[in-house]
C-alpha cells in the first residue's frame, strides 16, 4: 500500500510541477505575444509612417533647391511662386499628415512624454502655415519663425531601429 501511495504522490507532484511550468510557459509567450503586437503597431501605426513622412519632406526640400538652383535666370517674383507652389503641393499636405499622425497615434509613443523634438516640430508647422495663410490671405509678410528642430529626424529615426530590434529579436526568440 506504501509504494501505491508513493507513486500517486509522485504522480500527482509530477503532474503539477508539468502544469505549472506549461502555465508559465503559456503566460510568458501570451506577453512576448501582446509585446510583439504593440511594437508592431508603433511601426506600423506611427514610427514607420512619420519617419516616412520626414524622409519626404526632406526629398521635396531637395528637388526644390535643385529646381531653383536650376532656374538663376528666374526673377524674385517667379522664384516666389515656385516656392509657394511646392509649399502648398508638397510640404503642407505632408506637414498636415505628421499633424495627423501625432494628433491620433500619441498612444503609441514609445516615451511615457512626448520628445521635445516632436513639441518643437508641432510648433515649427503651425507657424510655418499661419505665416503662409497670413501672406496668402492678408497680403502681410511675416519674418522669422521656428525653424525644422534640430534631432526630430534622428528622435523618429532612433526610436524606429529600436522597436525593429525589438520587434525582431523577439520574433526570432518565439516558440
């Protein structure tokens, strides 16, 4: 009857040290899992498409230097027009998209607060588009003005590697 006993024991011991280890089991893959779908939309939701989105921007800041460059026999008036036509066809439909971007997806921040560079950006595209309406609308020029910040590209650019690494060294690590 001892040996009965013994073996139920070890049975039953066995058992429950095999169903807490496949609960831990369970329960570390269900986080590596949830883990892996909120980098993944950080990537795909914010930090891939702003990133996107700067990487344009400079694109259209390049084409536009070279188009005026290109054009030295254009006078101040024309050259003012090019400048408002890629503005209004090129940078404002890509600045109002970051808007976007950071107005609906700030959830996703990988930072608890929002960068400085993102603050200073938010400013640096509002007033950029008050002083073009105010001398589009108004007929009065305004000078100066927040300038592109400093570190908005490389915050964007560093937090994107980042959740990549993350993202894909746990993908490698899954079971």
């Amino acid at each position: 009857m001892q040996p009965a006993l013994i073996a139920a024991a070890v049975t039953v011991l066995g058992w429950y040290v095999t169903y807490a280890y496949a609960r831990r089991r369970e329960d570390q893959t269900r986080r590596i899992e949830l883990r892996l779908k909120y980098r993944q939309r950080q990537i795909e939701e914010l930090y891939g498409p702003l990133l996107s989105l700067i990487e344009q921007i400079f694109n259209v800041w390049e084409v536009r230097q070279s188009i005026l460059a290109s054009t030295d026999s254009l006078d101040g008036a024309s050259r003012d027009r090019v400048n408002e036509f890629i503005w209004k066809e090129y940078f404002l439909p890509l600045h109002h998209e970051i808007r976007h971007l950071l107005r609906t997806k700030l959830y996703l921040l990988e930072e608890d607060l929002m960068p400085e560079t993102f603050s200073r950006y938010l400013q640096h595209s509002t007033q950029e588009e008050c002083q073009h309406r105010i001398r589009n609308e108004l007929q009065i020029k305004t000078y100066g003005g927040m300038p592109w910040p400093k570190g908005f590209y490389e915050d964007v650019k560093q937090t994107f590697e980042k959740l990549m690494a993350d993202y894909q060294g746990r993908m490698r690590r899954m079971p």
